[in-house]
C-alpha cells in the first residue's frame, strides 16, 4: 500500500508521553478473583509541534505499555487527523493481532487495539482541541446531554483498597463509607445497592458475579428486585463461569426480574444454547469481543447486546463502527467498564451521546474509584448519569501533580499487570482461577 | 427521544436551495431502456448564517426533490456538526423508509436516503470549509492521494444526447468525438474502449450489458479480453435481465475473463444460487443496496462485493459503516455510478480516499458528460484515476453561471424524473421494459 506522506497542512504528532499510573482500588470480587489494592491505568499524551495536547486512557498492563512505547515512536510526524492512516501504519508494524491473547480473564489482555484506542482518543482530543468542537461532535454529533450508567455492584470483603492517602476530597459519609464496608451475602448487597443509588442515583443495577455459588447471586438479585421494584432494571454478570445447565437455571429462576444476563457462559456457542433455552436477552463482553468474532456471532446469534468497550474496540469512532453493525442486525450496542478514571469516563459519555441507539445504562466501575488525574477532580453522576463535557476535546484536562502522584503509586505498588487470582491467594490460600466453576 | 436543541455554538444552517439542472447525455442503452437527452440532477446548496455555503448532488427526480424542499425546512436552525441529531430528525418526519420504493430499474427511487445524502454531503463540505480540512479528512483521512476508475462502456446508437451548446471546452477529437459515435457491436465497443482509455487513462473496463442477447455480449467481452489482454480486468453489468440459467451460462464462457459478475439475476436468492455455481466474484448494486438488505446478504452470501453509492446509502458517513460491515464479513466494496457531474465525482473521490480496503476501480459516467457546473470546468482524470481535491470541504466550488444555465436545461427539456423506457418507445415503437428477459 502506498500511503501518502505529506499532503495537508496543521500540526504534526511531536511526541507521544505514556505514563503508568496505580490508583486506590477496593477489594473487589469477581469470578478472576479478587481485585488488588491498586488498579493499573495508563494515561497517553500526544502532543503536536504546536503543543496541542490530547489525552486518553487505557487498562494499564506492561506489555501493552512497552508496545506502546514503540507505537508512540512511529507516529511522529505524523497529522492527528489521518486516523485511518495510523492505523495502517499500526497494523503492518505489529501485525496481525491474535484473537486468542484476548484471554479468558474478564479483562482483555490484546496490544493493538489498545494501543489505538489510546492514540486515536488522544488524536480526537487534538482534534477537538483544533477545531473548537466536543469530541461528540466528530462522531456525528450528541444524540442526548448526559448519559446513564448502571449502579455495579460487587461481591467484597471488608477494605477500601490501597492507601486513600490522594482521596482529600471524599468524606467518610454516603457512598465512600459504604465503599469500604463487607458485603458478602444478599442483605448487604441491598445496602451497597442502596448506598450507591442514594449518591449516584442510578436507576439500574448490576451485580457482579461468578463469585458464590449460583444460589446466592440468585437470592442477591431477588432481595435487589424485592428492595427496588419491578422499575429498577436489573441484571447479573458472572463473567462466563457457568456451566450451560447452570446457566440455563439461573436464567429461569431470574426470568421477569432481569433486564439481560450478560455472559452466563463461555463461547458463542455455549451463549446461543443458552439463548435458545431463555426468554432473557443476552449480553457479552467475553464471547463477542472483536470485528473478527462478529460474522460467528451473527450466524449463531450468541448474544442481543454487545457490551463495547473502546479500550478494547480500537477507538470511539471503531465503537461507531460496531454500533452501525449492531443497528444493521438488529442487536443493541452498551457499555463495559474496567476500573478507571475520569478520561476514559469523559471518552464513554462522548461516545454515549453519539450512539443512536442507546436502550441500556452503561456499567462503569468509576464509584468505586476515588482518585483521579483530571482537573477539577472527581466528574459528578446526578441522577445515575454524566452530562456530556462541553468541550473541546474531551474536555477534560490532566492534573500534573495528581499524575505525578498516581504514577509514584505505580512505582511502589510494585504490580506491572492486573492479577486477580494472585490477589485473590492472599485471603484464600488454595483459591485457582476456573474457567468455568459451576 | 429528546434530542437536545442548543448546546454548541457555532454556525448554524439558515437556507437549503434546491436546484434541479438537466445535463446533456448521450443515448445510452441499458436493460432499463435508452438514456434521455438530458440527465436530471439536483444541486443542493446548504447555507450557514455566517454565510457559509456547502454543496452536493444527487440524482434528479420531482418527488424526490419535492420532499427535499420538506427536509429542507426541518434542518433551519440546525448546526451542521450535528448529522445524528440531522439524520434521527428526517427519519422522524419522513418515516421509516418502504424499501420496495428502490424499484426494478437500475437507478434507486427512495426519498430518505437521497434527501440525507444530499444533505450530510453539504454538511461535510460545510465543516470541511470551517476547519479548513478537506472531506476525506472527516472520514478518518486520505489512505491514497488518487482515487482509480473503470472506462464504462455502452452500447449505443449515433448521437450525442441533448444540445451541446455548454460544451465549449471539448472539442471535436478525442473521446468527446467517440461519444457520438454508433456502438452496437463487439468489435464498436472495442473502439469505444480503445478511444475512452486513451483519453482517460482507465486500467479496468466495464460494459453496461443487458441489452442485446447475450451471447452478443459475450462476444463484446471476449473482443475486450483479445483486444485489452489479460491485465486490464474487465466486468459486465446486465442489471439482472437474466434468469439463473443465462447467468450461469454466461459467467462459464466468461470464466477467466471477468473480474467480477455484477447483477447478473435478480433478487439475493438468485444471486446465491449463481454464486454456487460460478468461481467468479458478483458483485451487486440492486440486490443489497441498504442496511435493510445486509443481514440477508450475509445469510445467503449473495455477493461478494458491494457497489456502494453513497447517493443511495445515506452519505459519506453512512458509506464508511458499510465499508466497515464488509470489512467484518470479508466483502469487498466498491461504487456504482449513474450519469453525474463534478460534485458527485469529487464526493466518491474523497470517500474512495478513505475506504480501508478498494480492490476494484470505481465506476463512473463522468465521461460520457460533458456539462460541469464546477468552477474550473470539467475534473480531469489522469491514469484512469482522479487526485482527491485538497480541500476545504469537497474542494469544488459551483459555478453559478453554469448553474443558471443547466437550470434553464431542466426547465426546457420537460423531464422529471428518468424514464429510460418512454426513451426506448422513441426509437422502438413496440419495446417495454422487462425485469428479466433472457
């Protein structure tokens, strides 16, 4: 392929600065195991030879960093507008991706489309930044002013997760309280779900789990429907770790109370036997995670609602991309989260307002963050959802001290990559990561 | 669905002028009938109140135009940043679209996707004029800095269409001569091939078939083949004139000779069945020609490349999501064309610019006009291929005087819409238009 080299004026990429971050994160459970004490993140500058900035953030894993370091290094010179040019230019240096280093983890472990979803939010940014617009605006423009996320609830013990010595703005009541209080059977489940309403105001909930055996997620999401109602919408998310007749069960014993089921089981096959056997749409993360596994997805109609995630789609506009696929088939497109901060919130709340479709909450682990790397500090939720920033860009900006702080974190908690299961030893010494468990 | 109403400053669209011109077109023969004189299109002008000004064009026709004025009304006030907001607010008017309004002729009779083609395109030149960037710039970026093309052949009768009273910058040698040239025979088309490729530069060829009986044009593709030899790719078009057996047939003598078979049956079903049968590529422009008909497609695999136009897809944008579809489900896509001026052109120039995968030269019956209502005249081709215009916006600017006078055309030629057959009946008393005749 020929690429043209030089053809239009404006700024060229100067330098690409990556910078890995550990933010205070709660011991949450999940069927991978137990989160740790710091949650990785890695904040992305590009700056233009007229020093325009943007920034993104991504799921922080050395391996994706150290891959980004030479990715950084081949856009230089390069005008922030020729997207589909540095995505060729990625995707003849680091080849074909392989599908399966996805992995079976909730997490998704794939370099590429990390390393563009990082620069491409960032180019966005500058973009935004140059043209005076919202990045909403280059996906076509804002369909709505805020948008709605699900309250997400986890299984935990008690702890808040590192030291909370950055979180100066949060105080001991409400949602913060709560947040570091055990909850591990159905009623405090109720209370977490209560508590992160009250602050929030979402108007789902979603329980995470895969964690117990399946009998006490179904008596949670029962004591969840009792508490709030048959206007509440519920669902459940035990990352893939039943087996189908388990899942076929819990779906029976949920029929009526849940929204979707979202990747009761692993594969695409496993997911469109369960489809059959259930009036419940499902929704994936796991089973359908790439442009390569939609035509699979299709022909088996393993799932109703693809759960994107730039991050791990190649970008906002891919994710625009995915949501015509999704419209064209008759499937419905939401969101999923990691663990995170305010970019990656503020680059969701974009893309949600450009989605033109947009029947569910989006989930985001953001509540149970309380650092940040953004000026202003912690972005609000009113009413269980974000209004769109106003711009340019993101509209967001990178707190430089907050970013120095986040990455000394990073430099003493010593952790290079999200490990669960090690996490999870600590307080179960025989504990063993299952693929599937029940 | 609250579509939020004042969030962003900026310009905002004060006026939509619609201008229906007649441009003059040689009698060429295609399944549907002959060509008239003229060919009608509509110039659209859409107009900020800071006076900005962007323009496309789409194929002419009353009823067409007459729900344009409508839509036209519905989008004052609104910012052209805002295409979704745009698109959902003309969907909602006009309703969802009876996609059985395509109709059986080779050219595409539904209002929607007309209408918001004609207006995203004026959107995109007008937010290519505000931040200075051309439109291909709005689709991710320029992959290559010249678009390639395909001579397209007709069989036709002597004459040269409508009056020439506008073509003052061609003179008598040349193609423009070849134009009126008679071509009803294999060893006529060659020497309209031979004239068209020497003037333009083209590496692919395509006949327009479906108008004599078909061993006639095979005959007209074995001359091509013997006369062009096997690195010119050669394809034909019978508009889906004929019945599954001819089409096998056909596709076995031209086996090794052809790039690719376009529409050569009706209907996706019968696309499939000769697909099975035949190691060559279909391709298709009126069996799957909307979002309606992917799901369908993909099932059956009723083709493998996907001739796109953006006129009947809903715009720029919309293009790059069914790039983006046969991307994901190993199609290719390239462009079908009707008879257009340079507006038209320099739009499927910047979208061919920008498609991540173009295998197969587009086609085009831009040099069987000779009418331009561009400042600058006619768009030159060089190679076969023509440079993406550096912008800002779609980089053409109309001529006003051209305009005026294209218009008076319109007004005096007394057509409204195209009707190839009552243009058949003036020199075949007894020929009516057959969906499928041989």
């Amino acid at each position: 392929m020929n690429i043209p080299i030089e053809y239009t004026t404006g700024p060229r990429i100067k330098e690409v600065i990556i910078t890995p971050i550990a933010i205070v994160d709660p011991p949450l459970l999940n069927a991978a195991g137990l989160h740790a004490p710091y949650a990785l993140r890695t904040i992305v500058e590009v700056i233009t030879d007229d020093n325009i900035t943007g920034i993104s953030e991504i799921p922080g894993n050395i391996a994706i960093n150290e891959a980004l370091e030479a990715a950084g290094k081949l856009i230089i010179g390069k005008d922030p507008f020729q997207l589909n040019q540095i995505k060729k230019i990625l995707e003849k240096n680091f080849g074909k991706e392989d599908m399966s280093k996805r992995g079976l983890t909730p997490w998704d472990q794939r370099k590429l489309v990390h390393i563009f979803s990082s620069i491409e939010v960032a180019c966005l940014d500058i973009i935004g930044k140059i043209i005076n617009r919202p990045v909403v605006d280059l996906l076509g423009g804002k369909l709505r002013d805020r948008v709605p996320f699900a309250a997400y609830l986890f299984y935990k013990p008690e702890g808040a997760g590192g030291e909370l010595e950055f979180n100066t703005d949060r105080n001991a009541t409400g949602w913060p309280k709560a947040r570091q209080e055990t909850a591990t059977d159905p009623q405090q489940m109720v209370q977490q779900a209560i508590a992160m309403c009250k602050e929030f105001g979402f108007k789902s909930i979603k329980l995470k789990g895969g964690v117990y055996e399946p009998q006490v997620e179904v008596d949670t999401m029962l004591a969840l429907h009792k508490e709030f109602g048959p206007d509440v919408p519920l669902r459940i998310d035990p990352n893939g770790i039943w087996e189908v007749g388990t899942a076929i069960k819990v779906g029976q014993m949920l029929h009526g109370i849940i929204e979707y089921l979202e990747d009761p089981v692993r594969g695409q096959e496993n997911m469109a036997i369960v489809k059959r056997e259930l009036n419940i749409p499902l929704a994936t993360n796991m089973c359908t995670t790439s442009f390569e596994d939609i035509p699979n997805s299709i022909k088996l109609h393993s799932e109703d609602i693809i759960l994107s995630d730039h991050h791990f789609w190649g970008g906002l506009q891919s994710s625009m991309k995915l949501a015509a696929i999704c419209e064209t088939f008759g499937r419905d497109l939401s969101m999923h989260s990691n663990s995170h901060l305010g970019i990656s919130l503020a680059a969701m709340v974009h893309l949600g307002a450009a989605l033109p479709n947009l029947r569910y909450a989006l989930d985001t682990h953001y509540p149970w963050q309380s650092d940040e790397v953004i000026m202003g500090g912690r972005i609000k939720f009113e009413d269980g959802s974000v209004e769109v920033p106003k711009g340019p860009g993101l509209g967001v900006e990178l707190d430089r001290n907050a970013l120095g702080l986040l990455h000394k974190n990073y430099l003493h908690c010593g952790l290079t990559k999200r490990d669960d299961e090690t996490e999870m030893q600590k307080i179960e010494k025989e504990w063993k990561f299952q693929a599937v468990r029940w």
